[in-house]
C-alpha cells in the first residue's frame, strides 16, 4: 500500500509540535501484531507458555529454540532504521516496544524498553549467568533430555528465556519504566500493536488523561482509535521512513 503524502506530513507535525514523544511499537513493526508469531496466542500460546516450560521442558525447547532461531534471523527493515534516525534527531523521545527480537536496537535505537523481555538471550535464574542462542543450541545437543542446563561450576540448574512466556507477568522493571514515560510524555505514538493485552494496552491512558495527542498507526482496529488525534488504519511500513526524510534526511 502506498504511504500516504499527507499521513507522513501530518505525523511528522506532531513529532516536531512536541518535546517528549514517547514511541510504543507493536511485536511487528510495519504488520499487524496478529501475524507475528509471539505473544499473539496460536501455538506459540499452546507451547511456549509456562506451564509446559515447568512441565514439559523437553517439549518446550523442542518448539521454542527454533522459533527463537527464526526470531533472531530478522534484519531491521527500513522503518526500524527510520526510527533510530528520528531518536537520533530528538523527535522521538522515548521507546516502548513488545517486540522481542532486539530490532530496534539492532538498527541503533537506544534506551529501548523492552516490555516482553526478548529471546535473544537466556538466563539461569539460580545464579544470574546468560547465554546466547547458539550457546543453548550446543547445550540442548548435548543435553541427555533435551533440556539446557547452567554451565556454571556447582549450578547445572535449568536455563529459561529472558522473555516473558505466555501466562506469566510481564518484568516489572520494564513495565514500571514504560509507566513513567507515559506519564511524562507530551505526545504518544502507537506503530502496530493491537493494545489489548493489559497492562501495555493502558499505556495510552495515561497521557490521554493529561491532554496529550494520541497518533495511532495500525492496521487492527484498537479501543483507543477514536480518541487518537491522527489515526492511520494501515500498517506502518513506509511511513516512518517517509517521516524521517521530512524531519532528518540522511541516512
């Protein structure tokens, strides 16, 4: 779909008429959340949730280190990049994301806060070390039942995602953090997420209720559309890059 001239130009006004814009990116950014392959029930509910980590570990990292694989195996797409750009120009203040793929990160944003943690890495939650995915893939191989396990000396305990698997609370960390950015926002942007998963899907409130713009830019439908001062109902995909040339042309 051909991004809009006057969508570009009206979200590039209100990235510039604020100060502090804080940015909150869907698990997708440029698709609709519901496509994506985490967080967004299908069989990554059924099989990556906590119950069969806890009590089908095998199984589970049957499942998920591949799907983790395929994650990882993402490049930023151009609007990844044009939002690095926009932060690095000062017209993205703060950003919020439910991604787990490190993307924007990976494309040179900063300060991202992670709501859903990320599976990039995993941890040991007996003694804290961490591990990369091709570290657990040797352990998973080499493992007897299946199961990665703390290569620490003395520890051996199971590893576990950083990520937050389904039917478990999000870090409160993050949340808190991406709390506090929305209550200091002077505009808040939503690029592809549906909201309906609490309690990111409140994030939008919480400037409402101060009288800061809402933009909303999506393909899916959410609760908040009509209260959104710009609302696009397409995804993303185009118009960042289309906004960054007008803010802060340049690679």
């Amino acid at each position: 779909m051909p991004v809009s001239t006057a969508d570009a130009r009206a979200l590039a006004g209100a990235l510039l008429e604020a100060d502090r814009v804080v940015v909150l990116t869907g698990l997708r950014l440029g698709g609709p959340e519901e496509r994506d392959d985490t967080h967004a029930g299908g069989e990554w509910a059924a099989r990556a949730n906590l119950e069969a980590f806890l009590t089908e570990p095998a199984r589970f990292w049957e499942y998920f280190y591949p799907t983790a694989l395929a994650i990882a195996g993402r490049e930023p797409t151009p609007d990844h990049l044009a939002l690095a750009r926009l932060q690095r120009a000062g017209a993205v203040w703060a950003l919020i994301t439910q991604a787990v793929d490190r993307l924007h990160a990976r494309a040179g944003s900063t300060d991202v806060v992670e709501v859903y943690g990320t599976l990039m890495t995993l941890r040991c939650e007996r003694c804290g070390e961490r591990y990369g995915l091709p570290e657990v893939g040797a352990l998973i191989a080499a493992a007897t039942d299946g199961v990665p396990r703390c290569t620490t000396a003395g520890c051996a305990y199971p590893l576990r995602p950083e990520g937050t698997l389904w039917g478990e609370p999000l870090p409160r960390a993050a949340v808190e953090r991406a709390w506090e950015l929305a209550a200091e926002a002077d505009a808040f942007v939503v690029l592809d997420s549906d909201l309906r998963t609490a309690p990111i899907s409140l994030l939008p409130s919480v400037p409402l209720t101060r009288g800061a713009p809402l933009v909303v830019v999506g393909q899916t439908p959410t609760q908040y559309d009509r209260y959104a001062r710009i609302l696009v109902r397409a995804p993303s995909a185009g118009l960042l890059s289309a906004v960054a040339d007008l803010i802060a042309p340049g690679p």
